[in-house]
C-alpha cells in the first residue's frame, strides 16, 4: 500500500486503500465468479476505474483480463470492455485531466508505464496472436476496440510487436481486411495501425504491398476526394510513402501494376485562388513527396529511370508544369512542386527536352526556364523558393549535353536578342552573377557551373563570351570579368555573406579550368591572375578566410595539372618553381586540404538538392564537392613530380592514346562490318522467306489446277450422261475429227507392222532352212572351224530375232486393242453426231469456258517457274555476297588478332618501362646512402630547379668513384 500511495499522491491515504481493495475484489470476481453477468460487470468497473487507477489496475488485473479474451470469446460485450480496459492501460493518449504542474512531473511516468505495460503484455507472444484472432470478429464492438489495442501496443515498443506479427499465420493479412471494412471508422484506424505496423520494417511492407495494398489504398484516397479529401487522404499517403520509401522492391511493383498512371488525377488542381484548405495543402504536399520518393536520386538508376519514363508516358510530368506556371497556387506547394519536378526531368533526356520545351502563360510567352531564374535571382524571393529553382536548373542540366549548349548559346553574340525584347537564360545568369546580391551571386555561378559540368566543348565556347561592362570601354571576356571580380574582394558592399560571392565564383572557375587546357591558357594569360592566387594563398588569414585559400590554391593546382605549356612564362615547371619559393609545398597541401575539412563540406556531399537552413550555410555545391574529391589528389600527386617525371608520364599518355585510337579505329570497322552482315543476313532471311511463301503459292496453284482439272472431267462425264449424247465419253465434238486422223493414221501404221511382220518371217523361213542345210553339211563331212563360229553367230542371231518378234507381237497386239476401242468410240460417234446439233450453242460456250479456264491457269502455272527461276538466280547471287562477306570477315577477324598482339607488346613495352623506372628508383636509393655514408649530405624529398642539377652532378661525379 505504501508502493500505491507513492504513485498516487495527491490524493488521501483513505480513498486510495479504498480504490485499490476495490480492485482487488473486482479482479477476485473476475477470477472466481461461475456467472457471466457477474464476470461481466466486473470487467465493465475495472473499465471505469482503469482511466484514474491505471497503474493499479494495470498490476492487478492484466492478468485476468487477458485469461477473459481467451476463455469468454463466446460474449462480445465482455471481450469489448477487457479490449477497452487493455488500452486504457497501455495508451497514453487518453489520460485524466489534471493540473498542469501535475500534468508535466506526471508525462514522462506515463509514457514509462505504457511501455511497461507493452512490455509485460508481449511477453507471452500469444497475447498478440490472441489479439489478431479477435480482429476475425465482425462484431464492431470487438473489433475496433482490438485495433485500438494493437495500434497502441505498436507505438509503445514498435520492433518486437511487428516481428511477432510477421511470425503468426495470415498475421498481416487479416489486418489487411481491415480496409475491406464497409465501416470507415474502423477502415480509417486500420490505416493508423497499418502505418504503425509497416514503420521501417521491410519484410512487412513487402507483405503489405503484395496483399493488394497500392489498389485498396488508391481507392481510398479516390473515394475520399484526393487532394480534397480530409485526414484519411492524409493518412492513407502516409502509408504509401512508408510502403515505397528505401523498398525497391514494392517501388517496381508500384511501375509495373501502373499504379504511377493513376497519380495524375490527384494534380488537376486548375487555376483557384480560393479553396486550398490546410488539409488539402499538407495532402498535396504529401503527394508531391510520394511522387519524389519513387523518382529519389538514391534510388537504383534504372528505377529511377524506368518510373521518369512512365511519368512522362502517362502525362503526370505535364500535369505537375501545369502546376508549375499556374497562378494561385500557395508557396510551398510551388516550391514542392518545383523539387517534383526536378527530380522527375533529372538525368532523363526525353523528360528535359519537355521541360525545355513549357512555356509560361504570359504575353509574349516565355520559356519555364526564364521564369524560374528570374525568381532565383530576384532577393525578393523566399529563400527555400530560390534553392529549389536552382535545384530544378542544376536536374534540367544533368546529364544534359544538349540543354548545356542551349544554356552556353544564349550567351554566346550571335544568339543575343539585338531589340532587347525578351530576356534569356545566360542574361539571367550574368545578371545575377555581377549583381551586388551576394546569393545571387553564388546561386547564378553554381547554375553557370552546371551548365559547364562535363562539356569541354561548352567550355571552350564560354570563352568568346564578351561583356560590355561600360560605355565607352572596350568588351571584356566572361574570364577576365570574373578574375576581375574576384580581385577586387570586399571591397564591394555587398548583401550577405562576405566569402559567399568570391567562394561562388572560385567554384565556377574551377569547374571552368578542369579538364579544358585551352580554358587554362586563356587564365594564365592574364598575367595577374597568377600573382593574386599566389598572393591569397601565402597570406595568413583567418579563420574565415581559410576557405578561400584553399579555392585559391585548388584552382592554381588545376592551372597546373590542366596545363598544356603553351605558354612559355607559365609553363608547369615554372608554376611549381614559383610554388616553391612563394608558399612552399607543404604549406600549399595544407591550404588545398581546407576544403574537405570544412564543416560545411561534408553536408554538401550528401545529396544532390541544395537543401540549407539559411543563406549563410550555402557554400558548397555537391557537384564541386564530387570534383574537388577527384582532383585533390591528383593536384597533390603532380605538385610534387619533377619535370623528367612529367614528361615520361606525358610520353607515355600520348603512346597509349595513339595504342587507344588505333584499336578504337578498328573496332569502329569491325562493328561497321559487323552491322553490314547483320543487314545482308537480314535480307537474306526475307529473301528465304518471299522463296517460300512463293514456293507454297505455286504448290497452291498446283493443287487449283489439278482440282480444276478434276472438276473438269467430272462435268465432262456428268454432260455427257445428262445432255442427251451431246459428248462422247468425256470428248467434245471438236475432237472427233482429230480421233478420225489419228485412227487413220493407226490402221496405216498397223499395216506398215504387219507387212515388217511378213518380212521377217519370211527371213526365219531362210534363217530355219539355212541352218537345216548347215547341220546335213555338219554331219556328212567334218566341219571347219570358221563354219562353226558362223553356226554360233547364226544361234546368237537367232535367239535375237526370235526375242525381238516376241516384242513385235506384243506392240501388235496392245496396237490392235487401241485400234478397237478407237473404232468402237469412232463408231458411237458417228452415231451421236445427227443427235448433238441441237445443243451446239450450249456446248460451244462451255467449252469455251473451259478452254479460257485451262488456258488462265496455264498462264499462271507458266508466270510462277519463271517467278521461281528469278528466285533461284537471286538466291545464288546473295550465296555468293555471303560468301564475299564471310572471306571480309575472316580478313578483319585476322587483322583484329594482329591489333591485338601488338596491343599486348604494347603493355609488355610498358611493363618493362615501369620495372626499368622501378630498377632506377632503386639504384637512386643505393646511390644516396652511398653518399650518406661518404658523409655528403642528401635531403629526403624531391627538389626543383637548380638544387636538382646540382644533385644530379654529384650524383654522377659519385657514380664514376663508385666505378
């Protein structure tokens, strides 16, 4: 009782022994009672007393409770009241009003208790499960007290819940009926207990995702109004942005259901300049920032671009300009928008050549990109407005060759409007960059710089920039005016910060300088460029002066490394001499490494929007940072070179580059010869292709014309038995005297075989007595040989003639058939001509139907072998352009192995060259502690100048005692 009364204080000992022995009698009656009601009205005033007693009622009762959810489901009423009390234990959003000094000393225990609570409550994992078998009841007064519960026990100790959630069967899913739900109430707090269930879990959200979340949430927000609807449009896009924000894998599955088409709706916004509530601005915005997480620069590349791409396809890119140029609308939905938009065009070429392409609704129209710098110049902007349009032009530049030159054009003499009527993109950006509005300044030389970022060739066009900077006085390059701005210091008054416009145009020359020879020489030959930076960088300055020193000396190292020694009086070794004895070398390293130690520094380089608390801060631009990371040590590296390494280091840069251009050279031939193939192959496959299907085209003639011919001598045969003796078995009348001559000529040929068959027996007859008399000679008198041979030759001759009547009588006879069956068919004819006259008219016209049939397909049967002839000549001749093309390819293929094995002698040369400096370095090294042990004295790092051949002479002198 004391442990209560210190929780309770504030209140007399009396009534708190009271409350608390009437807790324990309700928890007892909840315990031990056999009769519902009785267990029922018990639960319904622990209820009532759980608000004031928490604490109490919490140690004692929870127990209880918790038994009743699982032996009394069978009673909504009581279930209800124990689900009630449970929250009214663990929540801290309800409490009883108190004073408001009680108020503060008592907030801080509170939150513990609920966490406490949480904890012992989730320390049976089936409690959870308990209660998400409880949210199956339809009963309302069952179910939303259940996601009150559950929603409470996730804020309290978020982690452990959702992961005994994951591990429990169909866990997620039967929280996702709950946006089924025909009762909003309870569909609106399961949108509250999803968002508290998906918070930084992914596994969840992909679960979530894959039960159809996207489609149940987008309708919802639909249903409700979008971005007119109240704070369950609110609520439900904050549930979207918890599903897709860092997931890439929900963020594909959002692009590929075409979710992202079903966005545009919720922008079509129009032109009001009343009706933006502060619901419908936070909705908006939450849509904005939805529309950002799926298009984020920390997104996967090809996500990102994938879902840029499908933005355009669906118009949800012009619907946003829409926004952009339309009047009325609040100023940070505009700045919001202008970041949208931004990250939407970002990187994506289709997308930026549309951008360029908006115009705003004025008279005379003017390009989005005017616009906007306008605003960005302008020092009478908010200052979030002015870092975004300059976000939105840095996006519109990147990765963007063809806006840069658009950029740098407008800039460049023959592009500038002569009548001064419409203002450009460059004028904008000179303006801002020379006005006396330090952020102007800064923000005009960034976007110059971006305009720059990666494109020599803009650089070196920049250079034919010339400025009139007054009457009377000749035009100044952009260079020199910049170089010149930068000298002149602080003694400018200008707004703002003091560094920020020389720490601006530091960062734009930079940018200008590096990788651009050319753009050096045009510095260098200043010749009071050197001296300043010189100057700048030996003073000792301070602290917020280190800064610009270290600009200054980045900048001189660029003019170095960069520099091609066209100029005599500034030449790389020149510049490092001077180095020496002006700064020194160490001293120049460490100003160069002020910039990366700057604390602003690292902030910049974390993400690419221009994203600062106040004008103060806007130093560094995340490009420079990216570039500064790359040459710092480069710069430092080459300081500390000596010529002979630079000039092999320069040697050996031309030799790979001339390696580089050969084997460029080829490979553009192979990949031309590769594409020539590539062609012919294709022809060759639709030349294969038109062979067949012509070929199946005449094997369908073919099968026409024998069907026809078929058909044909069917309505011969069917005439013939139905025209009353108009045809002779199938033979028109016009044949009849044609079957007349050729019979005529059979009976002439069947004599002329009869009378050779006459002859020829006749010849047996003489051939048989012959050779009766030749065997009475043989047997009266010896024969000589010579007569035996002619008796074999006359045997031989014999067989031969008798085999050869043999085939005489066969032809005689099949000749003698056809002889009857003609005469029989003459013979029917004859008696069907005095019949037929009667149907001539009839017959003429089908025969002549007939004839034109036979004759058209004849035609055709003719016209395709000589299609097929062609056909087969133009196959030839593509056989032997491949073959033309296989010994080309053989030829390239031997030249490529040949490029290839000198391009591996090549690197072995290199190889070589490096052991061979690698051998040198160490006979230097041997060389100096010779000396050293001589007693001479030699210094440890490289010197220039005179002091390195006064070395290399003793250097020999000891080489040659060493020999």
């Amino acid at each position: 009782m004391n442990f209560l009364r210190g929780v309770m204080g504030g209140q007399s000992a009396g009534p708190q022994h009271t409350e608390a022995e009437t807790i324990q009698k309700l928890c007892d009656r909840v315990a031990s009672s056999t009769l519902l009601d009785d267990r029922r009205n018990a639960v319904r005033a622990l209820k009532s007393l759980s608000k004031k007693y928490r604490l109490e009622v919490g140690i004692q009762a929870m127990e209880h409770l918790i038994h009743v959810l699982q032996t009394d489901r069978s009673d909504s009423e009581i279930i209800a009241y124990a689900l009630d009390t449970l929250y009214n234990i663990i929540s801290n959003d309800e409490e009883e009003e108190v004073d408001d000094v009680e108020e503060e000393n008592s907030t801080r225990p509170s939150e513990d208790l609920g966490s406490q609570f949480t904890e012992i409550f989730i320390k049976q994992p089936e409690n959870v499960t308990l209660l998400l078998s409880l949210l199956e009841e339809f009963d309302f007064h069952v179910r939303w007290p259940g996601v009150r519960l559950l929603t409470s026990l996730l804020k309290q100790l978020g982690p452990p819940v959702q992961q005994i959630v994951l591990v429990s069967p169909m866990g997620v899913s039967r929280l996702m009926d709950l946006l089924a739900d025909s009762r909003e109430i309870i569909r609106n707090d399961g949108v509250l207990l999803l968002q508290a269930l998906t918070r930084s879990n992914g596994a969840i959200q992909k679960i979530v995702a894959f039960e159809n979340a996207f489609e149940r949430l987008l309708d919802i927000i639909t249903e409700e109004g979008n971005s007119d609807g109240g704070i369950v449009v609110e609520d439900c896009l904050i549930l979207l942005q918890n599903l897709l924000k860092n997931n890439n894998s929900n963020q594909n599955f959002f692009k590929e259901g075409s979710y992202i088409q079903r966005m545009k709706p919720w922008f079509e916004v129009g032109d009001e300049n009343s009706g933006w509530s502060a619901q419908k601005v936070t909705n908006l915005h939450l849509m904005l920032q939805l529309v950002r997480v799926l298009v984020s620069p920390t997104n996967p590349p090809g996500a990102t671009s994938s879902c840029q791409k499908a933005m355009f396809q669906c118009g949800l890119l012009q619907q946003l300009c829409t926004i952009l140029m339309a009047t009325g609308i609040p100023a940070d939905i505009l700045t919001e928008t202008i970041n949208t938009v931004s990250e939407v065009i970002r990187g994506c070429q289709v997308n930026q050549d549309y951008f360029a392409s908006v115009n705003a609704p004025s008279n005379p129209p003017r390009p989005a990109i005017v616009v906007l710098l306008m605003s960005m110049v302008n020092e009478r902007q908010p200052f979030v407005l002015r870092c975004a349009v300059l976000y939105c032009f840095q996006c519109f530049l990147y990765k963007n060759q063809k806006g840069q030159g658009e950029i740098v054009a407008t800039l460049l003499p023959s592009t500038i409007d002569a009548t001064g009527n419409s203002v450009s993109a460059g004028q904008l950006l000179c303006g801002g960059l020379f006005s006396t509005d330090s952020l102007s300044n800064w923000c005009a030389a960034v976007a110059l710089a971006h305009a720059l970022q990666g494109n020599a060739t803009q650089k070196e066009q920049l250079l034919r920039v010339q400025l009139a900077t007054s009457i009377g006085n000749p035009p100044v390059s952009l260079l020199q005016q910049c170089t010149n701005i930068l000298s002149q210091g602080d003694k400018i008054d200008r707004r703002g910060s003091k560094i920020q416009t020389r720490v601006g145009l530091l960062m734009l020359l930079c940018t200008w300088l590096s990788n651009c020879p050319i753009a050096v020489t045009h510095f260098l030959h200043n010749s009071a460029n050197v001296p300043f930076l010189t100057g700048q960088i030996a003073e000792n300055l301070g602290e917020e002066e280190q800064l610009v020193q270290g600009l200054c000396a980045l900048l001189l190292g660029i003019s170095i490394y960069f520099n091609d020694n066209s100029l005599e009086n500034y030449m790389k070794e020149k510049l490092k001499q001077l180095i020496e004895k002006r700064i020194g070398k160490e001293n120049f390293i460490e100003k160069l490494g002020f910039i990366s130690k700057h604390e602003l520094y690292s902030r910049a380089s974390q993400k690419p929007q221009p994203n600062f608390p106040s004008p103060e801060y806007m130093i560094f631009d995340h490009e420079f940072t990216k570039l500064v990371k790359e040459l710092e040590g480069v710069i430092t590296k080459a300081i500390y070179k000596s010529s002979e390494e630079d000039k092999k280091e320069e040697e050996v840069k031309k030799t790979l580059e001339q390696h580089d251009n050969i084997v460029t050279h080829y490979k553009n031939m192979i990949r031309e010869q590769d594409l020539q193939l590539e062609e012919l192959k294709q022809q060759v496959s639709t030349l294969r292709c038109q062979n067949e299907q012509l070929q199946t085209a005449v094997t369908q003639h073919k099968d026409q014309y024998n069907l026809l011919k078929v058909q044909l001598g069917k309505d011969n045969h069917h005439q013939g038995s139905h025209s009353d003796g108009a045809q002779v078995n199938g033979i028109q009348p016009e044949e009849i005297s044609r079957l007349r001559e050729e019979i005529e000529e059979l009976k002439s040929h069947q004599g002329l075989l009869q009378s050779q068959l006459a002859e020829k027996d006749s010849l047996i007859e003489n051939l048989k007595s012959s050779q009766v008399s030749a065997l009475n000679e043989q047997a009266s008198a010896a024969a000589s040989p010579r007569d035996s041979e002619q008796v074999i030759e006359l045997k031989q001759e014999l067989s031969t003639l008798k085999s050869q009547l043999n085939s005489q009588s066969l032809e005689i006879t099949r000749l003698q058939e056809e002889n009857d069956e003609l005469l029989q068919r003459a013979e029917a004819l004859a008696k069907s001509v005095p019949v037929q006259g009667e149907s001539e008219n009839v017959i003429a016209a089908k025969t002549t139907d007939v004839e034109g049939r036979l004759s058209a397909l004849l035609q055709e049967t003719k016209e395709l072998k000589n299609e097929i002839k062609a056909l087969s000549e133009e196959k030839t001749a593509i056989k032997k352009q491949l073959d033309s093309s296989n010994s080309t390819i053989a030829i390239l293929q031997t030249e490529k192995d040949k490029l290839d094995v000198e391009v591996t002698d090549s690197k072995k040369e290199q190889d070589d060259l490096l052991v061979l400096l690698a051998d040198q370095d160490q006979k230097i090294l041997s060389l100096k502690s010779k000396l050293k042990d001589l007693g001479h004295p030699v210094e440890e790092e490289d010197e220039s100048g005179d002091q390195e051949d006064e070395d290399d002479e003793m250097d020999d002198g000891d080489k040659d005692q060493d020999i």
